[in-house]
C-alpha cells in the first residue's frame, strides 16, 4: 500500500472555503481503482492548516497524479495556499488500518 500523508497551510480568508474548492477532487480520487481512503481534516493547532490522508493500493496512486482531476487541483489549489504543501509518502505491508494493540474495546 501506498500511504501519503499532505498538509496544506490555506491563506486565512481560504480557511473556510478549502473543503469545498477540494470537493470535486475528493469525490473523484475516492471513485478511483485503487484508492483506500482519501480523508480530509482540519489542524486543532492552526486552523488554516488541512491534512489529508490518503492510501492507494500498490501502483494505483500513478494513476491518480495522472488523472484529469489531480491536474486540475493542481491548477486550482495555489489561489488558496500559503505555501507549498508538505508530504510523506511510503510504501507500506498491509491493505488498510489495524486495530491498535494497547487499547481494545
């Protein structure tokens, strides 16, 4: 599995509106082959900092920085960012989220 964490620093007046200027990408990454989870959330820190994380099986996210919908996030994205996204990515053993092992419930 591929899994890639991003965070995007959004201008102040974007804060409020940057879910909805990623919508149509996150609808569309999530209907693609491959892809496990593509999740949005919000900085308690700093609240125009958004995290996103994101896992897609083996090669499938090649696919994604190659679809239509990727290019054109890319071209509306910067209007509202402060700076360049930062981001991890890695190559990971497994296929989705374990269950924590010091607390069961």
């Amino acid at each position: 599995m591929i899994f890639i964490v991003v965070k995007f620093k959004v201008k102040p007046d974007w804060s409020e509106r940057w879910l909805d200027l990623v919508a149509d990408f996150t609808q569309a990454t999530r209907q693609e082959p491959g892809n496990l989870w593509f999740d949005w959330s919000r900085s308690v820190d700093d609240p125009n900092e958004f995290v996103l994380v994101e896992a897609f099986k083996d090669d499938a996210a090649g696919d994604h920085v190659n679809s239509a919908h990727f290019k054109q996030a890319m071209a509306d994205m910067p209007q509202a960012l402060a700076e360049t996204p930062r981001i991890i990515s890695r190559q990971l053993d497994g296929e989705g989220w374990d269950r924590m092992g010091e607390l069961t419930i």
